[in-house]
C-alpha cells in the first residue's frame, strides 16, 4: 500500500518552545485505520494539528499525499485541507448554521452547486442516522449527536484521510460507540484513511489496528 | 434587534467618519471660494512717475492680473476746485500716475508684503497703498475658525476610529469561530470572511446614503447659518457629484481595513 503520510527525522513543537517530537519517523499507509496514542502532553494533538498543516514541522520531512508540508504556501495547504476531514474533541460546529449547513461546509469550500449538496447532505445525515435534524442547530442536540454531525462533515466530500483528535472523548460509551463505527466504517467501506488520536489507551488497544505511541518525544510502533 | 444593533455600532462611527471628510471638503471649497471672493474684491493703488503697462507690472509679479490708470482729469476734478486754472495746469504736469492693480491669485497678508516691496524696489513704483488691514482682518478669522473645525474633525475622526476598533472586537468575537472552523477545512480568506464583508459593505452603504442625503438636502434646499454670506451665497458647494464617490470610496476602505483585521486576527492557531 502506498503512503498517505511520510514523516523522516520529524521534530515538531507547539507555540515554538516545547519540542514535543524528535527525530521520529513513522508512515501511514493508504487505507488504513490507525491510533496515535500516548500520555498527556505527550504531543498526540500537536502531531495530528501537523498533518492538517496547523503547525509546521520545526525539521525534518512530513509529506502529506504528495505535499510537503514545511515550505508548504498557504494556498497548497488549503487544497490539502479540502481532501481531509478533521473531526474535534469538542465537535466544532458552527453553532449558527443549521446540521444541514454544517455538514455542507467542505462541499460549499469545494464549489458544489447548492442541488448537489443537498442531495450530499441528505446522504451523510442519513448515513449518521440524522437526516431529521437537518434544520436544527448544533446548540439543540446532544454530545453525541453534534459528534455525529462532525462526523457526517468530516466524510462530505468522500476525503483522503480523516483525522480524528479525540473524537469520542466527551461522549457516553453507546455514543462512542456509534461514532467508532462510523469511523470504522469510512475505512473499511470507502477505504479511507482514518487517523485518531485518543489517550483511551486500553480502548484503543482493544480494537485490531496498527498503534503509534508517542513517548519520550519519540514515535513508536506497538504491534 | 439584536442585528440592528450590530449594524448600528458600525453604522453610526461610520457616520461620523463621513461626516468628518465631508466637512473638510467643503471648508476646503469655501476657501476657496472665500479666496476667491476676496480677490475679486480687492484691488491695490500703486503710484508712478511714469507711464506703465499691465505688462510692466507683470514683469515685476506674476500675480498681478491687471493694472487699470486712474483718470489724472478724475483726480485734478477732486482737489483743484478753487485753484487758478495756471495752478491746476502745474498740478496736472506734477501729478504722478495712480494705477488700481488687480491679482490673478489671492495672497495672504506676506505675500502682499512681499508684493509691495517688489514693486517699490523695482524703481518704477513711488508708493504702494496694499489697504491690508481690512484685507486680512476676516479671513484670519476664518482661517481661524477652519483651523478650529478642522481640530474638532480631527478629534472626532479619532473618536469614531476608536469606536469603529471596538466594533472590530464584536465582529471578532462573533464570527471567529466560523472563520477558524472554515479555515480548517481549507475555505479561501475571501470565503471566510464573505458574510463579514457583506455586513461591512452593506453598512458601508448605509453610512454613505445617510452622508450624501443630509448634505444633498442641504445643497438643493439652501442652508441657513445664521447670516454667515460665504456658506449661504455658496450652499451648491455643500455637496458635489464626486463628494458621493469620495464618501463611497472612504467608507469602503474602512470596511476593507476593518475587515481584513478581524479576518487575520481569527487564525485557526488559538484552536
């Protein structure tokens, strides 16, 4: 399988002080459904911020698709990002727009005509079991739900990769479960690559996917 | 309500920016037209032995327009009555010539000095009466009072600019997340930030109309300042085709500046 993500002698660091990552080399392989986990502080955010370009790497290489994202121009990081779908801790959805108009945000960025997102949006809503919420706003639902509508717009426009940070670390276990399946689902059914950083390490290690463990400013692979 | 407010508190600094350029332009224009009036007005007295052309007086200072002889029978009229008619004959032949000289541009009080002095060192001039006092006494007035204006339009320039920052803040804090969730999922700056400059813009047109209407009004209708000649005998002044762009032009780069702050200002590193 070829690579979606390929980091060589990668070091990062967050607000430009604290190293976080050294040195590490890791790759993620297309397709593939993988955790990055490790304890708090350990960087596990700061390295998936990086590979939507929200923080450069201080050196070394990091090479999303076939972007470079050190010397990256702002304009090619913005066509990367329309080929990502990022999924939040704290769900961030726009909370003045409706479900619909939320999920619809990567199809507006990509130019769709308003007919086709909203066949999309009835698509994804119902995929994530939702298609009655669709005039709601994110204020009127649950965690849960909100998480699913994160999860809807994340798989909008059938992307890449999806990076998850934490996605079901504020939701109740039969929330969480949905939301994992729904991830699960997006990697085994369109063959998404689907990245998730959580700190549930037993949880994480109970599912039958490849671990990166970040410790020590280092990135390491547990099979 | 809670829109009309948020509308409002750009509207209004807005407003008094706008109002602020378009009192400049028009003291600006009555100026000019004061100028204009006082130089029409105004005429000096230089006195020769010898006979002198417009050109003569030119050659000295380009400013002079025009130069017009005073009739020497006109002036023996008024001081030869009860003179022998041999006396009046050697007044005649002993009157210098007095000539009324007109500028092409108005000058203030050192360049009629400076004039003068011009003329006198020529050699051809005897005596130059500049009737300066009464020349220059109202304008400094009014020069005063539009160094005063222009203080207040400064001040409340100032004012307006700082409530305009404080409206940046509102927008900032109301459309940040938007803009931050939008960058993340890689919208284009001019799609971030479309709804804010459509706001702005819109308010931007607002504020103009408001602008150019009271000063439109008062233009068409006539103005009434308390008997102040120079405003009411110039109310078409008040406002101008072009002071419409002008206006338009202002309020737009505001919403341009005001705009592209808050837009760079709400960068996705917070998140």
């Amino acid at each position: 399988m070829p690579s979606v993500v390929e980091a060589r002698s990668l070091s990062l660091s967050y607000n430009k002080e604290h190293t976080v990552i050294e040195k590490a080399n890791f790759n993620i392989r297309k397709g593939e459904f993988i955790f990055i986990t490790g304890p708090s502080g350990s960087g596990k955010s700061t390295l998936l911020k990086s590979l939507y370009g929200g923080i450069k790497p201080d050196a070394g290489l990091l090479k999303v698709g076939e972007l470079e994202l050190k010397n990256a121009t702002t304009s090619k990081l913005q066509e990367l990002r329309t080929h990502l779908g990022i999924v939040f801790q704290d769900y961030k959805l726009v909370n003045e727009w409706t479900v619909a108009k939320n999920v619809a945000l990567p199809l507006m960025i990509a130019g769709y005509s308003m007919d086709l997102q909203q066949t999309q949006v009835h698509r994804l809503l119902k995929h994530v079991k939702l298609e009655n919420y669709a005039n709601r706003y994110p204020y009127e639902l649950s965690g849960g739900e909100q998480q699913r509508v994160g999860v809807a717009r994340a798989l909008a426009k059938n992307p890449m990769m999806i990076l998850a940070d934490e996605p079901t670390g504020n939701l109740d276990d039969y929330s969480s479960n949905v939301v994992w399946d729904l991830l699960e689902n997006a990697c085994v059914q369109l063959q998404t690559t689907v990245v998730v950083v959580t700190h549930k390490i037993p949880m994480a290690f109970s599912l039958p996917y490849r671990h990166l463990i970040l410790e020590n400013k280092g990135v390491y692979e547990v099979h | 309500m809670k829109s009309i407010k948020n509308h409002l508190m750009f509207i209004l600094p807005l407003v008094a920016i706008l109002l602020g350029i378009q009192f400049f332009l028009i003291f600006e224009r009555l100026t000019d037209a004061y100028e204009e009036k006082l130089k029409n007005s105004y005429t000096m007295l230089a006195v020769s032995d010898k006979e002198l052309t417009t050109k003569d007086f030119q050659a000295i200072n380009a400013n002079i327009a025009s130069s017009v002889k005073v009739e020497r029978n006109e002036i023996l009229k008024e001081i030869s009555v009860g003179q022998k008619p041999e006396d009046v004959e050697e007044i005649l032949n002993a009157l210098p010539n007095f000539y009324n000289i007109k500028l092409s541009k108005y000058l203030d009080t050192d360049g009629i000095e400076k004039l003068k002095k011009q003329l006198m060192v020529s050699g051809k001039i005897k005596k130059v009466e500049t009737f300066e006092g009464s020349y220059s006494s109202n304008y400094k007035l009014f020069k005063f009072i539009k160094f005063i204006l222009n203080l207040f339009i400064l001040f409340m320039g100032l004012v307006s600019l700082f409530l305009v920052i404080k409206q940046m803040e509102v927008w900032g804090y109301i459309h940040k997340e938007r803009m931050q969730v939008m960058e993340i999922f890689g919208a284009p700056l001019m799609l971030r930030s479309g709804i804010l400059f459509r706001v702005a813009f819109f308010d931007a047109i607002i504020s103009t109309f408001i602008i150019a209407g009271i000063f439109l009004f008062f233009s068409y209708y006539g103005v009434n300042v308390g008997g102040i000649d120079i405003v009411e005998q110039n109310s078409n002044l008040l406002f101008l085709p072009f002071d419409g762009a002008i206006l338009f032009f202002s309020a737009l780069l505001m919403v341009i500046i005001s705009v592209y702050s808050v837009v760079s200002s709400s960068k996705e590193k917070d998140i």
